[in-house]
C-alpha cells in the first residue's frame, strides 16, 4: 500500500487521534507532578523554618546570634537567610540586606526575587519573621533556588519527552493501519473475485474474534447458503423442463390423436381423462414447487411456539398407519414421552409426513417402518426409518435436491421434491435433517440444536 494511502486510513487517523489524546494526558501527568513536587518542597520547607522560628525565639540574643553563626557556617550551599532586627528594624546580625516585605506572623511567605547577600542578584526563597519577646525580629529563611532548578527539569523533560512520544505513538498508528488497510484490501480483493464470478472465493479472517472476523464468518455462512442455492438452480430449469414436459407432451398426444381418428364420444371421454391426469401431475409438481418457495422464505418463525414433537410424531403415525397397513406394511412408533421443541406444529407435521410417505413408497409389503421423537442431549430429535431399498452413500448427498429421483425411483410416482420440502421446512426450524444406513433400509433423522429448545412446561400443539 503507497503511503498516502496508509495517512488516509481511518485506523491512521484514529491512531493520529490516540496519540493527541494520549499527548495531552501525558502533559497533563507532567504538569500535575511538576506541580505536586514543587509545591510539596516550598511547603516541606516553610514547615521546617516555622517549626526552628518558634523553638528558637525565646533563646537569648547572645544564644540566638551563636545558633544562628553556626547555622551559616554549616551552610556550604549557601541556601539559608538568617536576620535579627531590633524593636526600631535595624538589622544586628545576618546575611540578609533588608526586611523583606512580608508580615510579621511566624507564617512562611515566599519572596519571588530576594536580594542575595553579595548583591550579585536575586533568587525566590521562603522567609518566616517571628517577633521576640524583647520587640526584636528574628528572621529564617531559605533559598527555593534548587526547587525552581527542579521546576525546570521537570518542564524540560516533559519538552524533550513529548515529541518523541508523540513520534512513537505515530509509528505504531502508522504500523496498525497499514495492517489494518492490508487486511481490508484481502476483504476487498476476495469481494471483488466473487463480484467476477469467482462463487468459491471466502472473505479471509484470521480467527481473532473481533468485528471484523464475525462479519467475515457471517458473509462466508451467506456465500454458503448462495452457492448451496445456485447449485439447485443449475440443474431445477432442466428438472421442471423435463418434468412438466413429459406429462403435457403425453397429453397433447393423446388429444391430438383423438381428434386426428376423429373418435367417439366415450373414447374422447377417456382421452381427455387421461389428459387430465397428466395436467394434476403437472400441477401437483407445480403446488410443490411453490410450496418448498413458501417455506424457504416464510416469516412464520415469528409465529413459533412451544409444541410437543412426540405428539406430532402420534398424529402422522395415526394418519399414515392404514396406508401402511393396506400394503401389508407393519408400522411402529417409540414416542411416548414429551419432547419439548420450538416451532409451527403444522410445518413439522409436513415434514415428517413427506418422510413417512417416502418411506411407504420405497417399502415392499412385509417390510417395517418405524417412527421415534426423543430428547438427545437436551435437542430434539425426530427419526423415520424402513426396511426397505435402502440409499446408497452415493446418491445420499443429492436426495435432498429438488426434483432428485434415484434409479430406484423410476418406477414410483412422485416429482422428487417431498424431501426436499422436508429438509427446507426442517431448516426454518434449525433442524439437521440427515440420512443414514438402517442396515437394512434407510433412517431420516432430525436433529434440533439447542437454540430450538424451549423452556420447561412445552404445551401440545
């Protein structure tokens, strides 16, 4: 990426304002201890000075102007101011030119510009005055010279460490948003090879969790759906083609064949119910069509309520059990206890139903069905399963698509679409409709997952 580029991204600007902000705290921080350490030495030292001002009053003068000779001579940095002032404010002792202005009170006063003792200049100090018994004035005091001398240290510190800082923090901005505009640009490049045509191109993540990762997770999980869609359409266009072509060119002949022979009244009576057969199996695969559409993009999910699979699972053993037993099929069912799940009796109801009737249509007489609904790990679950033909592990990943009929489906009548609407109403309900090897036969299962679930105390529906 050129570098404008990276100055341009908003992670670069984010950073830019991360560091001001940071800039600004870091000043902030600075300024608070420049003034905490400045402040607590001047008051540490006024401290000292009124505490020595009021032992160090009543001594006498003789005792006083000792104390304080020896105080100058110990003070090799020349820091201290001592004075004493008789009763008129003439000076008798000390390093000190004048009274400074301040008041007479035993308080500490500092003095921005004191005069020092050689005259060479001025410099802040802290002064305490404290007025003796005798009307005379004893003066304490003590050069801040080094604790301005750390004032500055700290402000120039604080100016040499802030653009570096700054500088740093830049650096780092300018690395994460290159990063960052990299890892758009891979999102992009995947976009734009999917916008070609590219369907098994997947926006690249890289497992950290963030928002962009689950944005990426969530657009590959649509590119999924809408390949898993495309991949039905490339071969629905041929399947209708041929599945409403055969019944209506069938009924064509027929009528055309009729008026051609120019036949009698009841055998045109039975040609055109022929023909009419052939148009309710046009019509029939055309209602299933629009079924498997009104499911796939029903709203019904906001209609969902608690139900009780094991009952659906009664109802359509109850309805399908004379039709079973009419092909001398022996018929079963182990749902006798609730299974609590979330979602539209009617559609689950559909569901099975087209398992059970697929289940009859490939099960030769003598054969068994059976029906089960239990709870498995706290999901529901709803099984089919026969004795019957079976399903290769071949064909068992194309049954579900619409209008799949396998070899051994040729001689059975159907469209090829029951499973399919199984399996689209089972997905609305965040079920896993699969299919297994039943040794011998075939076992459709529904599994639930644990978002279908409802609370305790399902209803029937």
């Amino acid at each position: 990426m050129l570098t404008t580029e990276v100055f341009k991204a908003r992670a670069f600007r984010l950073a830019l304002a991360f560091c001001l902000a940071v800039s600004v705290a870091t000043a902030a921080a600075f300024g608070l201890i420049y003034l905490q350490v400045s402040s607590a030495d001047v008051q540490r030292v006024g401290a000292i000075l009124v505490d020595e001002a009021a032992k160090s009053v009543g001594d006498t003068e003789a005792g006083l102007r000792q104390a304080l000779e020896l105080r100058l001579t110990r003070d090799i940095r020349r820091l201290d101011y001592v004075a004493l002032f008789d009763a008129n404010g003439t000076k008798l002792f000390g390093d000190v030119p004048a009274m400074p202005a301040i008041p007479v009170d035993g308080r500490a006063y500092v003095v921005t510009a004191q005069a020092l003792p050689d005259a060479s200049g001025a410099e802040p100090a802290i002064f305490v005055a404290r007025r003796r018994p005798d009307g005379g004035v004893m003066l304490l005091g003590r050069s801040l010279r080094e604790a301005y001398e750390l004032r500055g240290i700290v402000l120039r510190a604080l100016a040499i460490a802030i653009l570096p800082t700054i500088l740093l923090i830049l650096a780092i901005g300018a690395i994460f948003a290159r990063r960052a505009s990299q890892r758009f640009e891979r999102v992009h490049g995947a976009i734009v090879r999917i916008m070609d045509g590219d369907l098994d191109s997947r926006l690249p993540f890289e497992n950290d969790g963030d928002d962009v990762d689950k944005v990426a997770r969530a657009v590959n999980q649509m590119l999924d759906e809408i390949a898993r869609l495309l991949d039905q359409l490339k071969s629905v266009g041929d399947n209708i083609a041929h599945d409403l072509r055969t019944p209506l060119a069938v009924a064509r002949a027929k009528i055309e064949r009729s008026l051609d022979n120019e036949v009698g009244v009841e055998q045109l009576r039975d040609t055109m119910e022929a023909a009419l057969v052939q148009i309710d199996k046009v019509s029939m695969a055309i209602s299933a069509i629009l079924r498997i559409s009104a499911v796939e993009n029903s709203s019904r999910e906001k209609q969902f309520k608690e139900i009780d699979l094991a009952a659906v699972c009664n109802e359509v053993f109850d309805l399908y059990e004379p039709l079973a037993e009419s092909k001398s099929i022996a018929m079963a069912i182990d749902a006798g206890n609730p299974v609590p799940a979330r979602g539209d009796g009617d559609l689950l109801r559909e569901a099975i139903s087209n398992l059970v009737d697929n289940a009859i249509k490939f099960t030769p007489p003598g054969a068994a069905i059976r029906i089960e609904a239990r709870t498995v790990d706290g999901c529901p679950l709803a099984s089919v399963s026969d004795t019957g033909r079976g399903i290769s592990s071949q064909e068992r990943p194309r049954i579900f698509r619409r209008f799949y009929r396998g070899e051994q489906s040729t001689d059975t009548i159907g469209h090829g679409l029951g499973l399919s609407i199984a399996e689209s109403i089972a997905r609305l309900h965040g079920f896993e409709l699969t299919v297994e090897d039943n040794d011998p036969g075939a076992r459709f299962v529904m599994r639930g997952s644990g978002k279908t679930l409802p609370q305790p105390g399902a209803r029937k529906p």
